[in-house]
C-alpha cells in the first residue's frame, strides 16, 4: 500500500483502540490492541504520517527510534531495594521505570492529555541485549515492570533487511502479534502532501518530468546512492532559505540531500532553467493582466519544461494566496463565538472592564489550549498560525478597551465590534483582490494556451488543492466553471458562502 492507505488504516485502527464502553472502559483490552507494525524503505514518510495522525485525532505523540537505546535506558536499571517474605529479610532488584514510558508519563503531565500513540521506530534494529525483552513489550505492552498507560496505543515501523545491514527478522511469534502494514514509496501521493506543505515548485516540476527519480536506492562500486521523500523535503527548505538570503545554489549544495550524482546533476541544471524562467517571465505582471503580447508569444514557443515550469510558478502563487485567505476565513469563524459571549455579557449588564477580563481570559486559555497540544506533539503548522492570530486579536482589542474610554459594556463591545469588522473589511478585500488574480491567470491561459495541456494542469491544481476548491466553492470563478462546470461543488459552496455572510452580522 501507500502512506496514504497506511495513514488512513492507521488513524481507524487507534480510532478503535480508543472506543469506550458506556462504562468509560476500552472496548479492545489492551493486550488486544495488536501493536501496528509499518514496514517500508526509508525516508517514505512515516514519522510524517504519525505526526499527521495524533494532530488530526487529538492526542498526544510520543516518538522513539529504538537504535538509541540500550537495554537498561529502555527497561529500567536495577536497584537493590528490601522485602519482607514469611517474616525474612530480603534484598531484592528491582527496576527504575523505563526511560519510554516515563516520557508517556511526562507528556501527559505536561498536556494535560491522556490518551495518545507511542511511535517507536526502527524497532526491527533493537540491539541483541533488547530482542529478548520486545515480544513481552508487543504482547502485554510491558518494558520492565512498567505497563505503557491505558490510552496509548503502540504504532512501530522500521525497514526492510535490504535497507538496513542491522535489521533482525522477527519470527512467527512476534509476528503474530502486530498487524503489519507494507509500505511502498508512490510519487503522486506524496505530491499531494507536497504540494500542501508548500515544497518548491522547481523540485515539483523537475519530479513531475522525471517520476523515476522521486525515490531510489541503489548500490553501486561507490557505494550506497540513494533519492528519498525526506531528502526532498529537506532540500525544499534549504531552497527558499537560499533564495532568501541570495546565496548560490550549487551541485555539491543539492548533492547533501540527493545522494545521487545524476540526479544532482540533472536537478541543478533544471534549477538553473527555473530561475531563468522565473527572470524571463514576471509573474505579478501575468496575474494582474498586464502582461505583454510579446511575452506570450515566448510562451506559446517555449519547450515543455518551460512551460511546466512557468504553470508551476504561476498556480504556486495564486494557491499561496488562497491559502493565507482561506486560513484568514478559518480564523475569523472561530473568532465568532468567543466574540458572542462578549456580546451576551455586555447586554447583560457587564462593565468594560469585566468585558475586557473575559477577553482577556479567553486569551489565556487558548494560549494554553495552544501550549498543551504542542507539548503532546498534536498541533499542526496550520492549527498554530490560526491560534497565534486569534490570540494577537484578542489581546490587541485588550488593550484597546483597556486604553480607551468605553463608559459601559455596550461602549466596549463597540470597540471590540469595530476591531473584528474591520478585520473583516480586510479579509473581503484580500478575498477580492484574489479572486482577481485567479482570472488573470486564466485568461493568460486561455490567451496563450488555449484548451491544451496548461489548461489541463491549472484545472486539476484547482480541483485536487483542498484550499483552492473551497475557495471556488466558497466565491465561485466562471472561469473554472466554463472550463468544467460539472465540478463545482454547489452544496458545500453555499455552506461556506452562509458562514461569510455570518460574519457581518454579529
């Protein structure tokens, strides 16, 4: 299967694990809960995925890589301790509890979470002092003396012996008692993740010519060559932070994270042509409508890498600022309850300064909210920019109210009020000014392609980007429309199109 199957498959199996009786007791005991084992080659993408999983269900995520540890930091060190049996004196070992489990302890200490996963990866290259112990660990979830917590369920993974020289195949015994999962590397799953994450167009549009080259390990008389997901990711971010700090790219730069001279060579060589195509056409220019005859001329001729490229860069852009929209949008809807409460309670009677302490409070816990999830390990990149706005908007209108010179709760509402209406003026006319530059990069298209392959692209890119097809659900685009009308999807635009309109009327 797929990471996506994987993922999917994982996220019901702890749904499951987790279902309660009436009587607050897990259905599946826990020594019924079979360990999921997901087996597959490295840098796939798997510790991605458990991070996915926890943030998406809520819970709390422990990860370990079993290579780093020995037998005593897994199961505890020995200590002498004295015990009594039929009226003698006794010393007696016993175990400090295990380094694993004591972290499972913290983290729902410190988040205030209880239920969670215990990732532990690489678990199939346990030292020889450890093999022994990790059949009682699958079985009763017991490292030591010590039981993992109730609420946890065990995720493992690790790679296949041709991967990995210090790999131990498991027999029957221990096999019998996990659910294994096989994964294997799919480019056009993890484009999608790709492309929701925001990985560098060039590096999309360079796997998007040469498939072959998304994963690959080989060996070689030099050695180990290998291409994963990870090294493209990573490269990802070293991009933009280059591109930032104007630093050149070279081949030895690109070779740190693809372990593959070809594929570096033929990368940096595209790399080169991308930031050439990125000179040679103005992006802003075609998105805002003023772009030259002239430059789509050089457009229609150009090979088809440069145009992939140049379709690259362009719904790159535009699905940037559907994204920051869309998340704005996701903001200001959550903004509204809190926002309500305010409102009952100055109609109520309430003073603006105990309107601005509700505010103020509100604040507070979600800042804690915020903190708890991140210390579980289940807060998302996206989750953490919409709780950070929504708190830099309640404690800015704190202060407003706290400066101000509002006489009764109905006087700092208003405040509060005209704080969030211009908040929303604001995301109105950003929604404007994209939906805009959505039609400009259409009528480019239609101008300078016609009906071809760039059409073709642009409408998928719209249609499969979960931002981009509700922000056209949500506002429409006849352009979109004309070009496949079939999928729109109506129900859900008018949906979101009633919860906008909410927005003004608080």
């Amino acid at each position: 299967m797929n990471i996506k199957e994987a993922k999917n498959y994982i996220k019901d199996s702890v749904t499951i694990y987790l279902k309660k009786d009436e009587e607050g007791e897990y259905r599946i005991p826990i020594v019924r809960q079979r360990p999921i084992f997901l087996l597959g080659a490295p840098g796939i993408g798997k510790t991605a995925v458990m991070e996915q999983i926890a943030q998406e269900l809520g819970i709390a995520l422990v990860s370990y890589s079993m290579t780093h540890h020995t037998r005593q930091s897994a199961l505890g060190l020995p200590f002498i301790t004295h015990k009594e049996y039929d009226g003698k004196a006794y010393d007696v070992s016993e175990y400090t509890m295990s380094e694993i489990i004591a972290s499972v302890y913290d983290v729902m200490a410190e988040s205030g979470i209880r239920e969670g996963i215990l990732f532990l990866d690489e678990i199939n290259c346990v030292s020889e002092t450890l093999a022994p112990s990790m059949l009682q660990f699958l079985q009763y979830k017991v490292f030591g003396r010590h039981q993992v917590p109730e609420g946890w369920v065990i995720v493992t993974a690790g790679n296949p012996p041709e991967y990995n020289k210090s790999v131990r195949e498991f027999d029957v015994v221990t096999l019998d008692r996990m659910k294994i999962l096989e994964v294997e590397a799919d480019y056009g799953i993890w484009r999608e993740y790709a492309r929701e994450r925001g990985l560098h167009t060039a590096i999309l549009n360079f796997l998007d010519l040469k498939k072959e080259d998304f994963y690959q390990v080989e060996t070689t008389v030099k050695g180990k060559n290998y291409i994963t997901a990870r090294g493209w990711e990573d490269l990802s971010q070293m991009l933009e932070l280059y591109e930032e700090e104007g630093i050149a790219v070279e081949e030895a730069f690109i070779g740190q994270y693809i372990r593959n001279d070809r594929v570096v060579k033929e990368f940096s060589a595209y790399y080169d042509l991308y930031q050439k195509y990125k000179n040679d056409y103005n992006v802003e220019e075609i998105l805002s409508g003023t772009i030259s005859e002239q430059a789509k001329d050089k457009a229609r001729k150009a090979d088809f890498d440069e145009r992939l490229s140049l379709m690259g860069m362009l719904v790159d852009t535009v699905q940037q600022d559907i994204k920051e929209n869309m998340r704005t949008s996701e903001t200001l809807h959550e903004l509204m309850n809190p926002l309500k409460a305010l409102k009952a309670k100055s109609e109520s009677g309430s003073s603006a300064a105990e309107l601005s302490e509700l505010l103020n409070r509100q604040a507070e816990a979600r800042i804690k909210s915020m903190e708890s999830l991140q210390k579980a390990g289940a807060l998302s990149v996206r989750e953490k920019q919409k709780s950070r706005a929504i708190i830099r908007f309640m404690e800015e209108t704190v202060r407003l109210l706290r400066a101000g010179e509002a006489e009764n709760g109905a006087d700092a509402f208003a405040i509060v009020k005209s704080n969030f209406d211009e908040q929303v003026a604001a995301y109105k006319q950003d929604t404007g000014r994209v939906k805009e530059r959505m039609h400009g990069l259409f009528c480019f298209v239609e101008d300078t392609f016609g009906s071809g392959n760039e059409m073709l692209l642009l409408m998928t890119e719209c249609t499969v980007q979960p931002d981009c097809a509700k922000f056209i659900a949500a506002y429409g685009c006849e352009d979109y429309q004309r070009h496949n009308e079939e999928l729109m999807l109506t129900e859900r635009g008018d949906s979101i199109l009633e919860q906008i309109d909410s927005l003004i009327d608080l």
